[in-house]
C-alpha cells in the first residue's frame, strides 16, 4: 500500500511563478466582466437572453444543462493553477470545499445508481487528485468504488482525524456527515489565513444551521453530526435536538431557538431606499426563505468587512462572485415559467 504522505485530495501542480500582484491585476479585469447588477437583468425583455450576450456565448449554451458550472469550475481551475505556492497554500481550503462538494455529488449518484451519467459532467474542469477522479470516472459497479474510495479517504484523513473511519454500514448519510466533519476538522488544524478562516467557519455556520433546520422541520430520528469550529458551537446546536414527549411544543421552543441563533449572527437589513422589494424581501428573515436569507447576508456582511487592499481579499471576492453568478444565471435561466418579481426573490445580489 501506498504511504500515508502519498494521499491526497487535491491533485498537485507545477508552482505558477507569477507575481500575486500581477495575478491581482488580472482578477481585477476579471472580476469588472462578472454580472453584479442584477436588478437591471431582471428589467430587460428577455433575462435570459440579456445575460448570455453579457456573460456566455449565447443562449443555447447558457441552457444546456450544467454549463453555467463548466465555465466556473474552469474559471476556479484557472486562477489556482495561477497561484504562486504562497497563494495556492492560502486557498488550499476554499478550493478543496468546492471540490468536496463536487465529491458529494458523485457520492451521491453512486449510492444511488442514477444519473451516473452526470459524473462526468460534475468533475469538468476539476482540481481532485488523480485517484479519486480515477476512481470516480472508471465505470466500474458502484459498490466496488464506493469500497476503493472509503479506504482513500480514511487514510487520507487519518493523519489529522485519528478515529475516523468510513465504516462499510455506514448509510451514505452518515458518510457524508463523517466526510464533511474529517474535512473541516483537517482543515482548522493548520494554521489558518485570517480572512479564509473567517469564511470557513461562515460555511460551517450556515452548514450547521440548515442541519438543524432540517432535522427538526422533518423529525428525523437519527441526531445529525453538527461541525465544530464554526462561530456558533456544535453543543449549542446539539442541544436543541432533545427529544420529548411533548413533540409538538418542543419543536415549536427548537425552531424559535433556530430563529434567535440566526437573527444574532445574521440581522435584518433595513430598506434602502430605492431598493425593490425583491431585494428587501430576501433581507427579511422566515422560514420559507432560511436558505436565501442565510446566503444573501452573509454576502452583504461579508461586503461590508471587506479589505479592499488585501489581495487574498480580492481572489476570495472574485471566487464568490462568479459562484453567485453561476447561482442567479441558473434561477433566471430555468425560473422563465415565473414571474419576474418571483425571479427577484431567488437571486443574491
């Protein structure tokens, strides 16, 4: 077997020897092209069509499926392979989370043996190690590869997450609470980018927070595996998962709890003035919006607290916008049997 310092989860490249300021300069030309003004799409004739002609080569590719996460998957690609070692150590966490999730997918399509197809397509343009894309992309029965890949990624995580273990009964569930737990728990044991470190426990909060949301929502028996390290602790969270006799009135007191929990860390926005009520109606919080209400402030904060002369500020910018571009392209794109108001709804600007 290979030694454990062989494992890996992102693949490794030739070092880029390009100056982070010269890097920076041509994100700046990049970042001016990304879509930001989203009130002004929704005002055209066509949408659709406005932000194909902007942003991709024209409608028809906009519209097949997943092509809108090609070109950001190549554009993230792109500027890691451009990141001088410094760099690349920095964001080695952003950009091993947004493969992760590409790997869930994938997880997902083998454990239940549909859509295999689609695989190909979610690892376009990606930053995985080489043997897991192997592993991925090889065709071979879903059980065998589900086997292969639960004993690399124990190993891989061992080093940092002495007890875990990919047990074969495991539910895939549960593998990919053990997973995303392994990951961060990796992650926070190195020393951290102060601005990385801050948008990672941003994720884990709202990871966290939708968990809860869901368990209590759905009355799920099985108590999930809420992450450490985020700015909210997992006890706290754990905590509202008691059961009780009286099911109705505790879950009631739990979603009340969920609503304080979020409103601390993410309040309301007043109106602006001249704002729609579109955009003032994702800055108000309820529970039929909890996702794009967590999604929306956590991008508005995350505006005001921006460094504007902090290069790792300016890549972690620039990565952010085109994922909440490739968001908003896919809500107006497939969202044309609603109205345009509804549209307005769904998209973080």
């Amino acid at each position: 077997m290979k030694r454990l310092e062989n494992y890996a989860f992102l693949e490794t490249f030739s070092p880029s020897e390009l100056p982070s300021e010269y890097l920076a300069a041509r994100v700046k030309g990049k970042r001016s092209h990304v879509c930001r003004k989203w009130e002004i799409v929704l005002e055209q004739p066509d949408p659709a069509a406005y932000i194909a002609s902007k942003r991709y080569s024209n409608i028809g590719e906009l519209q097949k499926k997943d092509f809108a996460d090609r070109l950001v998957n190549q554009e993230y690609r792109w500027l890691y392979l451009k990141m001088n070692p410094v760099l690349r150590k920095i964001f080695y966490p952003f950009f091993a989370l947004a493969e992760l999730r590409k790997l869930i997918a994938c997880l997902r399509f083998l454990a239940t043996n549909r859509d295999r197809d689609r695989i190909s397509t979610v690892l376009a343009h990606s930053l995985l190690a080489a043997p897991l894309l192997n592993q991925l992309l090889s065709g071979d029965e879903p059980e065998a590869i589900m086997k292969r890949l639960r004993a690399y990624l124990t190993r891989l995580f061992e080093k940092s997450v002495p007890t875990f273990d990919l047990k074969d009964d495991l539910t895939p569930k549960k593998m990919e609470e053990a997973i995303h737990s392994a990951f961060f728990e990796e992650c926070f044991s190195k020393k951290l980018h102060p601005v990385i470190r801050n948008y990672l426990q941003d994720r884990i909060d709202y990871y966290n927070i939708l968990l809860l949301y869901r368990h209590i929502k759905w009355h799920q028996e099985d108590s999930p595996i809420f992450l450490s390290n985020g700015t909210i602790s997992a006890d706290r969270f754990s905590s509202l998962t008691e059961k009780s006799t009286d099911a109705i009135n505790i879950k009631d007191k739990n979603m009340d709890a969920i609503r304080k929990i979020v409103l601390k860390k993410y309040p309301e926005r007043k109106s602006v003035s001249g704002e729609s009520s579109a955009i003032h109606k994702r800055s108000i919080f309820s529970f039929d919006n909890i996702e794009n209400y967590l999604v929306q402030r956590e991008y508005d904060m995350r505006e005001k607290r921006r460094i504007q002369f902090c290069d790792v500020e300016l890549f972690l910018h620039y990565l952010i916008l085109l994922d909440l571009e490739r968001r908003n392209s896919g809500v107006i794109i497939y969202g044309n049997l609603f109205s345009v108001e509804q549209i307005g709804e769904e998209l973080i600007a």
